[in-house]
C-alpha cells in the first residue's frame, strides 16, 4: 500500500475516530487501540504497536514505501488537446485529483465541478476518464 492510498482510506472517517491495529491470530482478532506510533526509520514511514499479552510482548511494523522527494517527476501522458490552454489545465485536473505535489498553471480554477475536454482525437485519455468514472461512482 501506497502512503497516497492509505491518506485515501483514512479520508474516509472522521478526524477525531480512533485508529485500531488488528493482528489475526488463529481463531480470533487482537487489536490495541492507544499504543500506535508512526516513525521513520530511514526507509519510509513505519506504522507500529505493541501488545502485551500476559506478560509476551509482541512487536508489531508496517512500513510503507517512501518516495523520494528529489526523484525526477514522473511523466503521464494525457494526450493532446486543441490548445495549450486546454492541455495545462488538463493537466492541473490530474494533478487535483491525484492529490499530488506539483505546481498547478491555474491555480484559482474550480478543478472539482470542470469536466475535461476529450483529446484531439475525440476521445477521453485513460487517465482522465478513470477519474471521471471514480468522481462519477462516488457522487
């Protein structure tokens, strides 16, 4: 699991909603509820607990992948579009709705209520109409 799809489910709940840490034992479910941490240990960010059970201390991590910050961003293809215009602002939709951290052209534009342009080709670019099915599929 991607930090971006964890952020993603927890979006779902309440921000005050207490987070539990479940471990699967046979036959039955042990959870803490109060001694979770997230650190860094140098290879990306480790959700982690500790549960005590009669005296057996069990030690529980999950690290998640961190992605590098000065990595070179990565190219998307979102196709071609009648204007320049069209194609930056197609590209700050993407940019919006993959919560990402890049710089937008338009900052100030409504990217919630616009519906993009199909490409030149008449066609809606994969991308694109992914998020459009998931906006769809969530109102």
């Amino acid at each position: 699991m991607k930090v971006r799809e964890l952020i993603e489910v927890l979006n779902r709940f309440e921000l005050d909603a207490d987070v539990r840490l479940g471990v699967a034992w046979p036959d039955r479910v042990n959870e803490t509820y109060e001694r979770l941490w997230v650190g860094d240990y140098g290879d990306g960010p480790q959700i982690n607990a500790a549960i005590d059970l009669k005296g057996l201390s069990i030690y529980v991590g999950c690290t998640l992948q961190r992605q590098a910050k000065d990595k070179a961003p990565r190219t998307i293809k979102l196709g071609q579009y009648d204007s320049a215009d069209q194609a930056a602002k197609v590209r700050d939709f993407y940019i919006v709705h993959k919560k990402l951290d890049e710089p937008l052209n338009y900052p100030d534009f409504d990217y919630e209520n616009w519906i993009p342009p199909r490409t030149s080709s008449g066609e809606y670019n994969e991308h694109i109409a992914e998020i459009l099915k998931q906006k769809l599929l969530s109102d």
